[in-house]
C-alpha cells in the first residue's frame, strides 16, 4: 500500500511535537519513495515475517525515544496526536490511548471510538488501538511475537495493553487524533453496527 505508506509517514512526520524520530519498518514489500526528512529512519526486513508484532518490536528496538507510539501504514495520525498524548504522559501515567475516527474506504464515517479505559471491559470488546497508543519505554513494551491465525486469535494490540496494564497506569484521552481506514475484507474485525458497545461512540472532535 505504497500510497496510504506515505500518507501515513508524512501525517507522523507532520505532527506538532517536533522532537521525535519516525522509524518505518518494511515486512519485505518494497518501500516507495519517502519523505527527505532527517527525523525518518526507514528499514525492510529481508523477507515477510507476517506478523505485526515482530515488525513492531523491530520498530522498538531502532529507536530509544523515551515515549513510543505506533501507526499502521493505512491510517494517519491529526496533527496534535503526540502533543496530546504526552501532556496526558506528563501527569504520571506510562500509557494513554486516544479516540479515533473509523473511516470507510470511501472517505465517509463509519463511527468515532472513544470509551475509558477499563481492564475487565477488555475480556468483552478491544477499545484500544494500537494506532492510538503512546507508551513510555522501560515498562517491558513487546509485542507478541505469534500468529493471528484466526479471528478468535488474541489481537498484538489487546494483549499487550492487557499485560501492561497489570502495573503501568493506564488512561483515555477523549480527544479524537488517529484516522483508521476501515477494511472491510479483514477477517480480524467486524465493521457492523454491533462491533462496538454504545457508549463507545461519540461524536467526533
């Protein structure tokens, strides 16, 4: 996805918070042209490995940010995306998570997710998405290495919140930063109107 690649670089390369480096990690696809920016730093992995988790702790271990966040090459992050997240950091949390908008591949709006953060809620439905995190380092941040090779398969996203959240404090910021590209092929998400509980929609910001 050569095109939403770029699209996504230049919205993490764009945001307000200037200090910070953005590592791209190829899973052996081939990387298009990218931004001339010093602050990006762009590798490709010799061959497909297939699983986000790997390609994400790669990601992890290229950089020594004291804060890490992630982004999917289809979706962008608002220009205050960081800004927002590390006042929240600033407080004394080590994770804080935003809302996003879930857009469908014709640019209109499937719904904004948005709901608190509440560790037994997360054996019922996942509302946090790993294009919405921002972590401090140091908290044993790895994601898991195995395969999704079903729906029912723990998604890299909730268990590594799910582990994290057993010391680190964690908490939402109902502030809408991250754009998601909604696919309606995946076999990992259900996009109807019951793949969220009410109260996890609000409007967006």
């Amino acid at each position: 996805r050569p095109e939403s690649l770029v699209r996504a670089v230049q919205s993490a390369l764009a945001q307000t918070v200037r200090d910070h480096v953005v590592v791209v990690v190829d899973d052996g696809g081939g990387l298009p042209p990218l931004p001339d920016d010093e602050r990006l730093v762009a590798v490709s992995l010799s061959r497909n490995i297939g699983r986000a988790g790997c390609v994400r702790n790669v990601g992890i271990a290229l950089s020594s940010s004291t804060y890490l966040a992630f982004l999917d090459d289809d979706n962008e992050w608002r220009p205050h995306h960081l800004a927002t997240a590390l006042e929240a950091l600033d407080s004394g949390l080590d994770l804080v998570y935003t809302g996003l908008e879930r857009i469908h591949p014709d640019g209109t709006l499937l719904d904004v997710v948005s709901r608190p953060f509440d560790r037994r809620s997360l054996r019922e439905w996942m509302c946090v998405d790993t294009n919405c995190i921002v972590v401090r380092r140091g908290l044993g941040v790895r994601f898991s290495r195995l395969p999704r090779s079903s729906p029912k398969a723990p998604p890299e996203d909730w268990e590594l919140v799910w582990r994290l959240s057993r010391r680190a404090r964690v908490r939402h910021v109902p502030e809408t930063t991250v754009i998601y590209l909604v696919n309606p092929d995946s076999y990992y998400t259900r996009w109807d109107s019951q793949a969220a509980p009410p109260d996890s929609v609000r409007a967006p910001r």
